[in-house]
C-alpha cells in the first residue's frame, strides 16, 4: 500500500501523513506501525490456510 493509499484509507490529504511524518513522528511511526500489524494478521491468516491445505492434502495420501 503507498503513502497515497493509505492517506485515502485513513480518510486523509496525502500532504498530511508527510507532514505528520516531518512533525509528529510518534504519530506518523503509529500509523504506520498499525499498516504493518493489519499486513503481517493478513499474511499469518494465509499462511495459516495454506498449511491447513497441505495438512489435508497428507491426511488424505
């Protein structure tokens, strides 16, 4: 996700995250840390179904 998407996502001016990256980096760092949390459940979520996948796939050999 860009810096663009995520300003639209939070409803934002693209010019605002920059400025809060300049101006309240404690902010910005939250936000993006946030981003980061969202990726990192979606891609434990995929791991986890694709393990239940092969998990089945040797229950069934």
């Amino acid at each position: 996700m860009t810096q663009r998407d995520k300003a639209i996502y939070l409803d934002l001016d693209p010019k605002t995250l920059r400025n809060w990256r300049k101006n309240k980096p404690n902010l910005y760092k939250i936000i993006m840390l946030g981003f980061a949390f969202e990726e990192a459940v979606k891609k434990s979520k995929k791991n986890y179904e694709t393990l239940e996948k092969l998990e089945r796939e040797v229950v069934d050999l």
